[in-house]
C-alpha cells in the first residue's frame, strides 16, 4: 500500500498548479515514471485495497482544488462524482485496454468535466489563463490573532464553542480545548479526533438553540459575499445557512465572524439580534459580533 500511496502523492505534487482549462492541456497532464512503476504492479492490489487508494486519492484531490481555489465547493454529490471518476481511472489501468497515455488524457478530460459542472466559474476564471495559475487560497491564522479579530472574550465565552472552517489543524479548537473550552471544529479535510470532523458548511447540521459560540475568520462569510457578488453564485443557499446558524445559536450566544456582510445584517431583527462591528486594522472589511437576544 505505501508505494502505491507515495506514487499518488507524487504524481498529484507533479500536477500542482496546473490548469486543467489551459488550451494545452492534454499535454501538460501525464502519467510520472513514479505512477508508471505503480501500474506495472496493479495487479497486486486486491478489491478491498483499491478502495482504500481511490478514497485515499478522492481525498487528496479535493484538498488540492482547493489550495488552488478556496471557493470552489464541493457537496456530498460532487465528492461521489469525483471518486467515480478515480474508480473509472483504476478500471481502465486494470483492464490493460489502452496505452497509458490515453487512460491519463481521458482522465484529466474527466476531471475538467467535472470541474466544469461542479463549479461553472472556474472555466471563466482559468480559460484564458497561462498552464500555471495562481491560487486563491486561505491562511490558517494563529489563535491569538484570530481572537482579537473576531472580538472574543475568553473571560466571557459561552460553551459550547464551533469554529467553522477550522483549517487543517483545527488552531483555535485546540486553543480553546487547552484552555478547559469545549469546543469543535469542521472543515473540508480528513481528521483523527472527536472534536475535529470533516464536513460542507453549506452541508453541517447546525442544530437548534446548541452552540454558545460560532466563529468563523475569513471563512463562512468570506465565501457567502462572494457567491453575493458572483453572477452565477448561491447566495440564496448562503442566506438560508446563514439564518440556520444564528437560529443554532443559544440565547446569549454570538456568532463571530469576518469579513462583515452588510446587506444581509440589515435585515435582521433587532430585537432578536445585537450586532456589534469593529475595524479590522487598515482592511476595508468589519468583524461581526452577533449575540442572540432571544
């Protein structure tokens, strides 16, 4: 299983970057010796650890669409779709039907296929674009700095605590566990604890009157506005997930979060929410503080 594994890894380290709706792109995209190796010995993998490697790289090649993209989002269905696509891809170098050079071309043709239907934005985006393109990818930020963003009272927190979109590493969940804090943490990568879960945020089941505090910086809200300013974006999606987490709220709880959303938080009700902003240094966004009333 290990050089099976490794030749993934390495094969998709050799396709970091590259743009699967660049012209030439049947061109850029091939198999690596590494890869190569691993399909003259296919036949030593039986059906219980194929599953294993097309789950394996299914995950892998959804944490790399995203480093290149933080907007792009992918549901339970497109996750299917895309471990079809890798069940198709060991299908075709196990049956020997056709040279390995047309099993890869017919491969990456699937996943720009996909790509293309799973986020329509990204061929606009990348079609005129170089064979390399740059990512619009999001930082993971220390605890400190992101509790100073998101207007966070240690002294004053109310538990349960859910950060969402909590990075790889889960930083804040952690802080706040050290700290005696119970707290959780979702995102889109695969974890090896209780409290850290992989998970859609357009996906999660939030509860009803569960959570004392939600953060989120430079995630929830940062995707919403823009799919808000997005010709083709899902802001009607945002908005009822939006609501769907304030109403998971506790009464006396808050939902922190960044960048601020102005033309939805004018619309909430005053009486049942008390919105509290603040300057985020020299940036020309806000940090919202949402505490639910009632």
């Amino acid at each position: 299983m290990k050089i099976f594994k490794q030749s993934i890894d390495k094969q998709l380290e050799s396709n970091q970057g590259k743009n699967l709706f660049f012209d030439g792109v049947n061109n850029s995209f091939s198999f690596i010796p590494e890869t190569l190796k691993a399909i003259e010995r296919i036949g030593e993998v039986d059906k219980d650890s194929e599953n294993i490697l097309i789950d394996y790289v299914t995950n892998k090649a959804l944490q790399e669409f995203c480093k290149i993209n933080q907007f792009y989002s992918f549901d339970t269905l497109a996750q299917k779709e895309l471990r079809e696509i890798y069940v198709e891809l060991f299908a075709n170098i196990k049956t020997h039907k056709n040279t390995n050079d047309s099993i890869s071309k017919k491969h990456f043709k699937n996943l720009t296929n996909w790509l293309k239907k799973t986020n329509p934005f990204a061929e606009k985006m990348y079609s005129f674009k170089d064979d390399i393109v740059d990512s619009v990818a999001c930082s993971e930020y220390s605890p400190d700095l992101q509790i100073k963003i998101l207007q966070i009272n240690l002294k004053q927190i109310v538990e349960p605590v859910l950060d969402i979109g909590c990075g790889k590493d889960g930083n804040l969940v952690m802080y706040f566990r050290k700290k005696g804090i119970e707290a959780n943490g979702f995102d889109r990568f695969m974890y090896e604890n209780s409290f850290l879960s992989n998970s859609d945020w357009l996906e999660y089941n939030y509860g009803i009157d569960k959570w004392g505090t939600i953060t989120s910086n430079l995630g929830f809200s940062n995707h919403f506005k823009h799919h808000h300013f997005r010709d083709n974006g899902n802001f009607v999606i945002y908005a009822k997930k939006y609501m769907d987490i304030l109403n998971s709220l506790k009464i006396g709880g808050s939902f922190h979060y960044a960048p601020d959303l102005p033309f939805i938080e004018k619309y909430l009700d005053k009486t049942k929410f008390k919105i509290t902003a603040q300057d985020v240094g020299v940036f020309d966004y806000k940090s919202i503080k949402i505490k639910r009333l009632k």
